[in-house]
DNA sequence: CATCAGGGCCCTG
DNA sequence: CAGGGCCCTGAT
C-alpha cells in the first residue's frame, strides 16, 4: 500500500453548461460511505487514477445552477504536462457530465404528474460517476450478496489493506487498490479480511479486466458493451445495470433488486411490490427514459431523507 | 444456543 | 433453466 502527501500543481476554472446543479451533480446520499471520495456543500475532494497517476482532485463551487463556474484543482507529487492536464480534464468532463445535455428529457415529462416536480427540483442533476470502470467492478463485488453494514466493513478492511492513500489540501483519502497489486496476494490472506468468497472474485475479476480493451468498450452499442462485460467473472445480471449505468452513462434499468421494490412502489405511487409488475408499468408510461425517471425520483427520496432524516424512509433506506 | 436471510453469481445436472 | 453452494454478520 502506496502513502503520500500530494502537493497543489494545477488549477483551472470551468464552466459546465448550464442547467448544472454542483452539489446533487457530485454527491449521491444513497451510495454506502467509502473513504475514497469526500463532500461537503460546494466542495469535493476525490482521488482519480488516470493513465497510470494517481492523483487527489479538489472541486469548489462558485457558480449557480444557472450559471454554474467550478474551480478545478490537482494534486500530485510532480508537475504535470500539458497534455496530461488537459486529457484529464476531458476525462473529468465524460466522468461528471459537465456538458450533457438534459433539456429534451426535462421537457417531455416536466408536466408529469409523477416526476415533474423531481424533473423542476433536481433541474441541472447530472449522472456523475467517480469511479472507474475496475473500482466499479471491486465495489459490485463489494456489494454482492450481503447487506450494507458488511459491505462497509468489508471496503474499510480492503482499503485499509491494500488501497493507497493520499493526502491533499488536509485530507486524507484513499484509492481502490489496483488490479496488477491485488494479483500480488494469495487469496487466503483476502478471506483473513472476513469477504469471504469475494476473495477469490476479486482476483478473478482482476485477471478479466487487465485482459479488456476498455477504450474500445465505451464506443460499443449497449447489447455488445453488456456481452463484454457479463464475461467478466462475478459480473452477472444485476452488477451489470449498475455498471452500465454509472461507468458507461447508459440508460439502463432491467432489473429491480427485491429489496428496492418497496421504494419503486412508493415513488411511483403504485399497490403493488412486485417487480414485473413495476418494470411493466414504467415501460409503458416511460420507455427508454424509465432509468432517469427513477434516477430522479430516487434523488428527490434520498436527499430528502439526507435532510430531514425521515423515519418512514429510514425503513427502506437502511444505510442512511 | 441454533438458524437464517441478506444489493448475486457460478456451476452443475 | 432450476437450484445448491458460497462466506460472514446480525437479527430472531
């Protein structure tokens, strides 16, 4: 596990298009906690590894959603070139959706009954995502067949163990451990961490994704990028949505795990929990835009909660 | 104390 | 295509 101190060495300010709304567009409430990432209102601190550096990003806010300005800063222990800063940037761009455009969605369904009012709130929310596409795939595992609490432990004890972490502008952060370190251990010494048979996923999976061309994966059409993908050990139909979705910006909802039907049920004002029944009632009121209905939705619960801390929903969001 | 479900997936038959 | 096994933890 690698530990250092990263220094100031690039700042820039950028100009998202607007609507963009900083704070609902870089922090998600119903994510577990992992301390690889930190936020505060207007500011968020992350580490980002790309082409091989690791490097700590500092986000600061000073802009409105309508005219949205954010002062981007990196920290790493050498200079960095050019080129590098500015592919980074691109990087950053496709990774938070600082210019994606929202308006044609906005305008079909803001006069529905259902999410308009989300649609009016959330205007300027972006489908951000921090990770990559390897952490994505250690947090899948992470999250697999368990519940949040053990999710938690389990991160923390991986981080702890072989997760690198970095210091800059006072804070301390770690990075999800990289695929050529983690196949360096035997598996037994994983499992000692009590994740179980996870252990032998997240070698496996490691193996998988330094065999992928993963520039070539995101020009793919949504069947093929899927078909890559699923070949990954430990990727099945559900680790699949979630990746699609958060790495790659697809509009993607094909399954509702069991234990979130009960919020689907309430959001969208529905009698029944069954899945098959919620996913035919989305398709025909929402079609391909039924994952950004949801998204919004979704937001407009768990932000709430995050403020209010509402006791009806704690039932159904257990990790906040 | 024992039993069991919990943000799945792999493998076998 | 159905169903058993995998691991640990906390709830009952």
């Amino acid at each position: 596990m690698m530990k250092q101190k990263l220094k100031k060495v690039y700042s820039k300010v950028i100009f998202p298009s607007a609507p963009y709304n900083f704070d609902y567009s870089v922090h998600n409430p119903s994510h577990f906690p992992a301390p690889v990432v930190h936020w505060e209102s207007g500011k968020l601190w992350f580490s980002f590894r790309f082409e091989n550096k690791l490097i700590g990003i500092k986000f600061t806010n000073q802009g409105i959603t309508t005219k949205p300005e954010i002062l981007v800063e990196f920290y790493y222990k050498d200079r960095l070139d050019k080129e590098y800063t500015e592919k980074l940037l691109d990087e950053l761009d496709y990774k938070f959706e600082f210019n994606k455009d929202y308006s044609e969605f906005y305008n079909k369904f803001k006069e529905d009954k259902l999410v308009g009012k989300a649609i009016e709130k959330f205007s300027g929310m972006k489908n951000f995502c921090i990770e990559n596409l390897y952490e994505y795939l250690m947090i899948a595992i992470l999250l697999q067949n368990t519940n949040v609490k053990r999710t938690v432990n389990m991160t923390k004890a991986m981080l702890e163990n072989y997760g690198d972490l970095i210091e800059f502008d006072n804070k301390k952060i770690y990075s999800i451990w990289t695929p050529k370190n983690i196949l360096r251990i035997p598996e037994q010494e994983l499992r000692n961490l009590k994740v179980g048979y996870r252990a032998k996923n997240f070698l496996r999976a490691s193996e998988d994704y330094l065999k992928m061309d993963k520039i070539y994966m995101r020009k793919l059409m949504d069947n093929e990028l899927k078909k890559e993908l699923l070949k990954i050990y430990g990727v099945g139909p559900a680790s699949v949505d979630y990746i699609m979705d958060g790495v790659y910006h697809r509009k993607i909802l094909n399954v509702i795990p069991p234990w979130e039907s009960k919020i689907y049920s309430k959001l969208l004002k529905l009698k029944t929990t069954d899945t098959k029944e919620i996913m035919n009632f989305l398709d025909k009121n929402y079609g391909k835009d039924k994952s950004l209905v949801i998204k919004y939705l979704f937001m407009d619960l768990a932000w709430k909660h995050k403020l209010e801390n509402i006791e009806e929903i704690k039932k159904l969001l257990p990790y906040t």
